[in-house]
C-alpha cells in the first residue's frame, strides 16, 4: 500500500513537471494556498469559538505541572532553611567551644579538667585543631548551602511569575472568549430577526376585514336606531320631560260652544252636492 502511494505521489508529480515545468512546484503551493483559504472560510464562527474553547482546556495539564513544580520547589527551599538554621546554630555552639578553649590554652596551664576528666595541654590543642578544622568545613558548606538556596529562591520566583502570567492570561482568555460568545448570541438574534419574512399582504387582509366587521356592526346598530324611531319605541335611552296629554273633549266643546255657533245650525245646513258626473 505504502509503496503504491509513494509511486502514485511520484507519478503525478512527475506528469506535473511534465506539464507545467519549472513553474509545478509554484502551482502546487498556490492551489495548496488557495484550498486551505477557502476550508478556512468555510468554517462557522460557532466552530471556531468550541476550537479556541478547548485550546483554552488544553492548557490545564501545562498549568497543573507547573502548579507541581512551584509547589516541589516551594517545599525544597523550606526544607534547605530549616537545614541551614540549625547548623547554623551548630556553628555557633562549635565556635563557642572553640573560643573556650583557645581562652584556656592562653591561660599557659600544662593541665585542664573538664567535667572532673584531667587533660593534657597537648590533648587540649589536639581537641581544639580538630575542632576548628570540622568548624571550617561545616562553614563552608553552609555559605555553599546559602549559595544553593539562593540559586533555588530566584527559581521559586521565576516559576511563580512564570505560573501567575500564565494562569492571568488563562483568564484573559476566558474573559475574551465570553465576550466572543455574547456577541455572538447578539448576532444571531439579529439574524434571526432579520430572517424572520412576515407576509404584508395577509396583513393588509386582516386589517381590512376587522375594517369590514365594524362597518357591519355600525350599519346594524344604526338600523337599530332607525327601527326604534319608526316603531314608536319609548326612547328610554334619552333624557325626556313628560307630555302632558291633551283635552280633546274640552276642545271640542269649547269650540262649538262658542258666540254664534251652535250644534243644530250646523246640523241642518244643507248639503253640500259634489261634482255631478
């Protein structure tokens, strides 16, 4: 399979040399240039958001074993103070016997008894080389110790700094990449607004049958009216005075009752003829 890829890979290069000449390996890099351009377009921001988000992820494992190293070298360097303090409080007690007997020895005694044991000058000088000697060398090694620990503080400092940046840019990058998703939400509310395709014309349509509806509603109330006042119907919606009702008989009475009328006269006038035919 390898080798059929190989020779597959080594013939089309070969037709392209064949082909385009010296200026093959130009094509190739610009159609290469030109297929990765438009993969890239063709990538949502949506997806580009979910990449950067686990790339963010991706720098946990990095900042726990940074986390471990400072916490390592953090227990390191107590540990060198602590051994460092208390052989510097062996140095002291040493130098502090030193003394005593280089105080002794210019006292010019052939003899010196310590805790009832007689010893010899020449013992006591033995003791006192002796003692000087490991004196040195432990000094030494504490300034060697301090150098050390010096050396391991400045590299506590610059693995803490080192944590501390990138823990903050840990959180720079959180911030921003909320930030990236707000406004993306913002924008795909918009879109989706903007998206949205209401139809006008059935629009115009309902209004104008709720413009029809009340017109026929209006229409029937005012034949209501109308047949309310042909009708005769007692207009109980309005305000009226009360009519008081007339006294036809009294009229009557009154009228032919009055100077120079009377029922019998008017009764026997003559008749009146109509047109004859």
């Amino acid at each position: 399979m390898l080798r059929k890829l190989i020779t597959g890979t080594a013939a089309a290069a070969l037709a392209g040399t064949m082909l385009l000449g010296s200026d093959a390996s130009s094509y190739i890099k610009t159609m290469g240039s030109n297929v990765r351009s438009a993969v890239r377009q063709e990538i949502s921001v949506e997806f580009e958001l979910d990449r950067i988000r686990h790339e963010v992820d991706d720098l946990l494992p990095e900042i726990r074993r940074h986390l471990k190293t400072v916490a390592s070298q953090t227990v390191d360097v107590k540990d060198l103070e602590r051994d460092i303090a208390s052989r510097e409080a062996s140095l002291a007690q040493q130098k502090d016997a030193i003394l005593t007997l280089r105080k002794d020895l210019e006292a010019g005694h052939s003899n010196y008894t310590y805790r009832t044991v007689s010893y010899s000058r020449a013992e006591v000088e033995a003791d006192l080389a002796h003692r000087f000697a490991s004196f040195c060398t432990a000094e030494d090694c504490v300034k060697r110790d301090h150098q050390i620990l010096t050396a391991q503080r400045d590299t506590l400092r610059a693995n803490q700094k080192k944590l501390d940046t990138m823990l903050s840019r840990k959180q720079d990058l959180a911030v921003k990449i909320a930030q990236l998703e707000a406004r993306l939400r913002q924008v795909q509310a918009a879109e989706a607004i903007n998206s949205m395709q209401v139809d006008d014309s059935q629009l115009a349509r309902v209004e104008q049958l709720i413009r029809d509806v009340g017109h026929a509603l209006d229409v029937r109330e005012s034949l209501l009216e109308t047949e309310g006042t042909v009708l005769g119907r007692i207009p109980v919606e309005t305000d009226s005075q009360p009519v008081e009702s007339p006294d036809l008989l009294g009229d009557i009475d009154r009228h032919f009752s009055g100077p120079g009328a009377s029922v019998e006269g008017s009764a026997s006038a003559p008749p009146v003829s109509g047109p004859q035919l």
